[in-house]
DNA sequence: GGCTGTTATGCAACTTGTTGCAAAAGGGGG
DNA sequence: CCCCCTTTTGCAACAAGTTGCATAACAGCC
C-alpha cells in the first residue's frame, strides 16, 4: 500500500519518467522506502490506469522513448487520505536479530565479524545523513515543510545512531565472554 | 530466506507442530520475524521435502491430524551455515516516515493524533520488553546463550525506545509550530 | 445421533518485491 | 553506414507475504 503513495509524493515533488524516479529513489525516499525500477514502472502503469497521474503529452509514445508524469487532482487526493487515514506500526523484521537469535542454538561461527561489518556501514551511513542534516537544515529554514522533512530526517539518524550503539554494545558483551573462555582454557 | 531459518531455530528449541509455531511465534521470535500460520505450512512442507527436518512417526498422517516435526543434522547444518554467512543491513521501510514525508507535500491532517497513537503503542511494546526484561534477564545468568538472547532483547528495546523518543520530539516540533500559527491568527 | 466449538492442517488467489533479460531509440566513432 | 554504448521502457518468471476459506478430527452436550 506504501509504494504508489511514495510514487505521488516524489512526482508532486517534481514530475518525471520512470528512470529519473528510480535515480531519485536511490537518493532521497529511497533511504526509508526503496523500490526498483521494475516495481516503479508497473506501478506507474496501475496509476495511471486508475486515473490518479497522467503521462504529459510528448509525441508517439514508445518503447525506449522518454515518458513523463504528472499527479491528477485524483491523485493529490488519494494521498491526502492515505496521510490522515491510520495504520499499526511495522512490526520488525530483521534477519540480523534473527541470525543472533539462532546462534544462541546453534554458535556463533564468525558472526562477530558479521556485526563489526555492519557496524561500519551503519556507522557511514549515520555520517552521510548527518552531512545531508548540515547541507538542508540549517537553524534558519523552520516553516512546516522544513520540520517535516527534518523530523524524517532525523528519524534516519535516530535509527543509524541505535543500530551503531547496539553493535558496539553487543560486540563488547561477546568479546568479554570470549576473554573469558580464554582465560580458563590457559588456567 | 530468513523464515526457514527462523522456523529452525524455534524447533531446534523445541520440536513442534505448525500450529504451536505459529503461537510461538506470536510471542518471541515474532517479536523480530513475524510469520502467519499459512507462511510456516507452506515452509513446513518445503523443509521437510528437502530434508532439512522430519515429522515424528505418530499413527497415520491426516488432514486435522497433529503433525510434529524436528530438525534433522542437515537442517542444523544449514542454520549453522546461514548464522556464519554475510547479508547487507535490511534497508529501513516505514510508512509512517514515507506519511511525513508526504504530509510535507499535501499537508498534516490529522496525522498528529496518528503520531501519539504510535507513541501509545510503542510505550507498551517498551514495557512489555523491559518486563521479560527483568523476568528472563537477571545479572547473575551470564552463559553464552544468555548473552545472545539478551543481545536480542536489547535490541527490541532500544528499537521501541528509539520510537518513542523520535515521535515525542516529533510531536513538540509539529505542536509548537501549530501554537505559533495560533498566536499570527490571534493578533 | 446431530449440533456446536476448538484444534489443526491445508488450498487457492492475490499482492508485493526481486531478478534476469529483451527491445527500442539515439548518439558517437571508425 | 554499421557497430557499439547508453538511456529508457518493459515483459516474464519467480519468491515472499497476505487473506479468505475449506476440510478434518475430536470433544462436549442435549
């Protein structure tokens, strides 16, 4: 249900085909709502059959040829509903806990190294929203949309900045144990 | 590729049917990898045909029947394999983000009231960890499993403890701005 | 015996997300 | 002019997750 809204949102951004959409997307809506192209181009399909965009008129449409799109009165609509309507959170769904969890069965065979790998592409990825933090949202700029934006923003952060905390914890919780193991193995 | 290893993990703890997983589900290893009854029959049935896990030999198999399976060695085998490989960080995927983000396009309605909903809720997913918390967790257990179990845990924790944060400073932000708009009316 | 509720397994259809590849247009470079 | 590269759109097949419903065993009850 996310993704077509996500779609209105950048083309009332700025109209555009299908590949500038999925460019954007690996930049900007992307960091809390990824998609490929192939998802972007068939849901562009589904809305503008149901009337909620529209391609601008630009000579035979086809194949490989360019293909812009802008959003309908329908479709500013339907994403002012979906903003005020109501939904329960995302339940989590990580792979990481999961994998921990099943090393408390079966051993941790390397994963230390899996959780120092994560905790520096965590650790960059925090930095890179910190810049864009410093670039967009000077002190200054503070009117509605600017808060908006800002508080996503910093959702990132927050998010970033709990994952390189627990990595870090979880990390030094592991290697006591293991400075222990070798300390009895030596007595 | 995760819910079979979370399907292994829950029944190398504890040999089970498909509808005791999914309870079990329900209640601890949903907490970061949910799965409905259908996903765990259908995973069920493809673990055993590739021989990962085995039904226990009870009478004579039937539709209704209870049906319990364990985890045979090439099924601990490939969760072993699976915690020692390597996986990129799940992107993040919110709608409540991808909502905000809207909202700065086609304007709050209402979504405020949807904000302290969320908080709610993410309060008593807080409670309800920091009581297992204290239940599961005291200082003096301190094996190996303990740790990683406990690693776990925390990571639920500051999960929900990063949300509720967020979305009360969220609030303040999009509270204040409303009371000055209140103030340039009422002048 | 037949009704009802609970436990348990499962099929079918659908939606969403991923992967690999094909096809059309257009712009150089030799 | 032809070949190759890039840009752009798209199909097809698959994998993962969701929803609604069907089916069967069993137990209690009147």
């Amino acid at each position: 249900m996310s993704l077509p809204h996500a779609i209105l949102t950048a083309l009332l951004e700025k109209p555009s085909s299908g590949l500038e959409l999925a460019r954007r997307f690996d930049k900007s809506i992307g960091y809390f709502w990824s998609a490929t192209h192939q998802q972007i181009y068939r849901e562009l399909g589904k809305l503008e059959q149901d009337g909620l965009i529209r391609a601008l008129p630009a000579g035979a449409p086809a194949r490989g040829q360019k293909k812009e799109y802008e959003v309908l009165p329908a479709g500013r609509d339907a994403l002012t509903a979906w903003v005020s309507g109501s939904d329960a959170p995302r339940p989590v769904r990580d792979p990481l806990l999961l994998r921990l969890r099943a090393a408390a069965v079966v051993g941790t065979g390397g994963l230390e190294e899996e959780l120092r790998r994560h905790l520096d592409l965590h650790r960059s990825q925090l930095a890179e929203y910190r810049a864009i933090e410093e670039r967009d949202f000077p002190p200054e700029r503070d009117g509605e949309e600017d808060r908006l934006r800002h508080a996503v923003l910093r959702g990132g952060i927050g998010l970033e900045t709990f994952w390189t905390e627990w990595l870090a914890e979880t990390l030094t919780a592991l290697g006591e144990r293991n400075e222990e193991k070798e300390r009895k193995r030596r007595q």
